[in-house]
C-alpha cells in the first residue's frame, strides 16, 4: 500500500457504485475516511433575495448524504459530516487524522475549481498530497477525441466525433471492503433543514415522483423504469410529456449529485438493448446523456462566460430587470395557462419537464425581455436537479448566447401547447381555478366570452390573471401591461 490513510472528499459524486476515487483510495491506502462537507456559501441568498438552494434540493441533498453514510457503514467505513468550507476544513481534518493524502472529484465551472485550488493550496503547504478523478461524464475528458479546451461549439459536431472515436469506460465496482480507522473519530451528524437556513418544503403529492434522495433511491429508479414498467422502448416518443412519473427517466436529480454514474446508466442500457429491445428510443436515453456531457465540457472551456449576460457567443442584447414581471413569472401568475402550470409545478415539487423549461424559459427571455440569467438563477434556487453546468448551459442556449446553429430558440408558447398539451390537461392539473373550462380553450381564457367565463367560474384579474403577454399567430408576444 502506497498510503497508510487518505481522505476521500465526497462532493458530487455522492455514490459507491463508479467511484473511481473511493476504488483507487482503496487500492492504495490502508485506511480511507469518506468525508462530506456542507458549504454554507450553498445555502446563502443571492440577488433578488433568491436561495442559492432551495428547500426540495436542500433535502434531496441531505437525504443523499444520509444514504451514502448508510452505504458506507454497509461496507465496513463512516462518512464524516462536517458543515463549513471545505477548502478550510479539508485541510484541517487532513492534519488532525492523519490522512497522507486527500482525493477527489474534479469539478467543471468556476467557484467549485477555485474551491479545488484554494484547498489544494492549503494542503499542499502541510505536506499533504491531493489527487483529482475526472468522473462525472458519460465520456472521460481524457478519451475525448479533442482537448477539452477545443471542445466544438456545436452539439452535433461533439456528439458525432464523441461515438465515432471516443469510448465509454467501464464503471468501478463498489469497494467489498473500505477500511475505516478503529480510533474514535466525531463524525458529525447530518444537519436538519433548519440549520441550513430553510423550511421543511410542503410535500405536495402532485409531483411527478416522490423523489428521494441517494444512491438507493437512484438505483430504484432506474430499476423501476428500464426494467419493471419496461419505459425504455417507448422513451423518444414518450419524453417530451408533462405528466406522470414514466414519460421521461427523472434521472437528473441523482444524476446532479452523483447518486448515479452516466456510466452505469449507459451499461444497463445496453443490457436492455440485449435483453430487450435495441431501438431509436434505447439510443435516445443515451444521446440525452451525450447533451449533459456536451454541456460540462463547455462549461469547462469557457470558465466564468457561461455566467456571463453576454455568454459564450458574447452577444450583447437589451434585457431588462424588472422586478414585478419577473415576480409574476416566478409565481406562475402571467394570465398564459401554460406557463403558469409549468412554473406552479416547479413552485410545488422542485421539478418541471424539459418541455415545460424550454417554454418557460423561452417566455421570459424572449416575451417577457428579461436578463435570462435571473431566471437561470430562479431554476438553480427551485430546481430539485439543479446542475451547473446543465442549468446555466441549456439558458444560454435558450436566450439566444449560446452557440446554438440554429439561433435564437423562439417557443410560440400557444403552439406548443396545442402540440404537448392539446386537451388542456396539464394546465387543468395545476391550475385548478381554470379546470372547468373545457378541451383547449383552457389555455386562452381571455378569448372566451363573458358568458362562458361566468359558467366556468372564471373572473379574469380576480382568481386568474389577464394574459400579461398578447400573442400573434406570426410574432413574439407584446406585453400588454406593466
Ligand atoms: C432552461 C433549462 C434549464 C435546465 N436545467 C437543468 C438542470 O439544472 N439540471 C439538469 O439536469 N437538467 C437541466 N435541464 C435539462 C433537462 O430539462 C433535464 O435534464 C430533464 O428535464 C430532466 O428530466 P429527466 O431526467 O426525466 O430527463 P430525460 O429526458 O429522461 O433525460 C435523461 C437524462 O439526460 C440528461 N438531459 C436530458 N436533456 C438534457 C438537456 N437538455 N441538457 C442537459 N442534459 C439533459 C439529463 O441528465 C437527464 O436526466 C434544463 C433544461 C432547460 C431548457
């Protein structure tokens, strides 16, 4: 054994199961000591009096990390919790345990590298050694056909060099064994909501999945979808649904912590596809898969821009901040039903479609006229799947800073509600206040008659707003007030 102990940094890659740091720790070192840190910076607010992080992504963290603790007593080790910068409290915890070495996921974006390099600095002076694993891809950076650094611009022209010369590696087995010290170590406790700051979230039953969080409830996940309600043959034509647990995978929760490896994902897929059925739709899981990968690598190659008004396209637009239709964006109150119903499930559960983020999105950059990083700072707070580089990457898509061949993503919101919700039936399932009217028409109340709104219970500007957008057939949307 090359070390007597290391410390593994548990970040997010809150897993056993293809932990590339946590195998190679226990390969080389006699003991190992998993340690998890919550950063307070996490739980903060940011402009607007937003929360960095919410309540549902709050506790689908904390239910994580408690499952991790739990998988690790199952094979013989603990996790130390501590609550404090990492970057401190790392170095700390190094000298005071004795680790030789610390080992660790390497991030993509800005604040968790400068996170990395401040602690690398700190240890390095105590005479510690660190040791990064790149483990959050489908695609190792190092296998890609390109240095990270010239990652195309273009999502086709990266997914089509990415399968034709690039591979897959295998996933790391979950260590039988991890040696934990025997001496008597504070190992922390598992902070309540409270003590980061926030309130248990009201669980509403109306969400797609009761999500959970960890490793285990990611597995099952998995299971329950490939494999029991057997999803996968029918995902490309199911994916782009509203409602219900099984139209798309709602593997983007464990997947932006890390509970699930993009590889083991990737492994049972092809297990499908032989045991199954190999289709477009089996492929289709996996180049969704392939925009997550192709998103973090731009992200590392463009560093702070993606956080930028003018993104990586550096196009200067005219945004405006305005507080009120933002506010009215936010609490899903802008008189276009099918805005509202996404933004009141988000409001709700910590979750919205990609059909429903695209659309809502699309409003508020593009109708609406608002700096699109405000929203994107809105989903990171709400978001129970918030992922950096998924997040910020897929807004500047959305508003057009990007580098998206196709230009800026106008969504005709009323046309994509007469494609994805025809009958009405997902605005009529979070906006109940709308739910008598009948068939489409639910999605513009304001073309019905006096008449039919008293017969539906409806009253314009008391229980529903007025549209605070007028569309067109042909145009963007004009904003009728404000
Ligand atoms: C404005 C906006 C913000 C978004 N913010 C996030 C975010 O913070 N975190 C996040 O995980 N996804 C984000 N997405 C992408 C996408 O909406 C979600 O990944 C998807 O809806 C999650 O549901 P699912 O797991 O059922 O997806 P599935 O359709 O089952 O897809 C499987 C997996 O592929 C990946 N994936 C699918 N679509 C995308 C995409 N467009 N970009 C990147 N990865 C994708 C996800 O990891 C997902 O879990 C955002 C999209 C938009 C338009």
């Amino acid at each position: 054994m090359k070390y007597k102990r290391v410390i593994v940094w548990f970040k997010n890659d809150l897993r056993l199961l293809d932990h590339a740091a946590l195998f190679s720790a226990c390969k080389e070192s006699s003991e190992i000591i998993p340690v998890y840190c919550f950063d307070p910076r996490q739980f903060g607010e940011v402009e607007l009096g937003i929360q960095k992080t919410g309540a549902f992504r709050a506790k689908f963290l904390i239910e994580a990390v408690d499952n991790l603790r739990s998988n690790l007593i199952g094979i013989g080790a603990n996790l130390v919790i501590r609550i404090g910068k990492p970057e401190e409290l790392i170095p700390e915890l190094s000298v005071e345990f004795q680790a030789e070495a610390v080992f660790f996921s390497e991030e993509a974006t800005y604040e968790e590298k400068a996170i990395e390099k401040n602690l690398e600095n700190a240890i390095w002076k105590k005479g510690i050694e660190t040791r990064t694993y790149w483990q959050s891809t489908l695609f190792h950076m190092e296998d890609l056909p390109f240095p990270v650094n010239q990652t195309p611009e273009v999502f086709t022209q990266f997914r089509k060099e990415c399968e034709k010369f690039s591979i897959v590696r295998k996933t790391f087995k979950i260590p039988e064994k991890v040696n934990f010290p025997k001496t008597d170590l504070d190992l922390g406790n598992i902070p309540e909501l409270s003590t980061l700051g926030l309130q248990e979230p009201v669980n509403s039953k109306k969400g797609v999945l009761p999500f959970s969080g960890g490793e285990s409830a990611g597995m099952q996940r998995l299971q329950t979808y490939f494999w029991e309600n057997d999803c996968l043959k029918t995902y490309k034509e199911t994916r782009n649904g509203l409602l219900g647990p099984d139209y798309s995978s709602k593997f983007s929760a464990w997947l932006a912590l890390g509970c699930l490896s993009p590889r083991y994902i990737y492994e049972e897929v092809q297990r499908y596809e032989k045991e199954r059925k190999k289709n477009d739709s089996t492929y289709w899981l996996v180049f969704e898969l392939i925009w997550r990968d192709y998103f973090r690598f731009i992200s590392k190659k463009h560093g702070r821009k993606i956080f930028q008004l003018q993104g990586i396209k550096e196009n200067v637009d005219n945004w405006r901040k305005d507080e009120k239709l933002f506010a009215e964006w936010t609490e899903g109150k802008t008189g276009i039903p099918f805005v509202d119903a996404n933004m009141r499930e988000l409001n709700a559960t910590g979750f919205m479609s990609n059909r429903g983020r695209q659309n809502v999105a699309s409003f508020l950059v593009n109708d609406l006229g608002i700096d699109w990083r405000w929203g994107a700072m809105y989903f990171e707070s709400q978001l129970i799947d918030y992922d950096v580089c998924s997040n910020w990457g897929n807004w500047m898509y959305v508003a057009g800073v990007g580098n998206d061949p196709r230009g800026n993503r106008y969504f005709n919101i009323l046309k994509q509600a007469s494609n994805y919700d025809k009958k009405g039936d997902f605005v009529r399932y979070w906006i109940p206040e709308l739910a008598k009217i009948p068939g489409f028409d639910i999605h513009q109340p304001n073309t019905l008659t006096k008449n039919e709104l008293k017969a539906y219970s409806v009253h314009l500007g008391a229980n529903y707003p007025h549209p605070i957008v007028a569309f067109s057939a042909k145009e963007k949307g004009v904003l009728v007030k404000n």
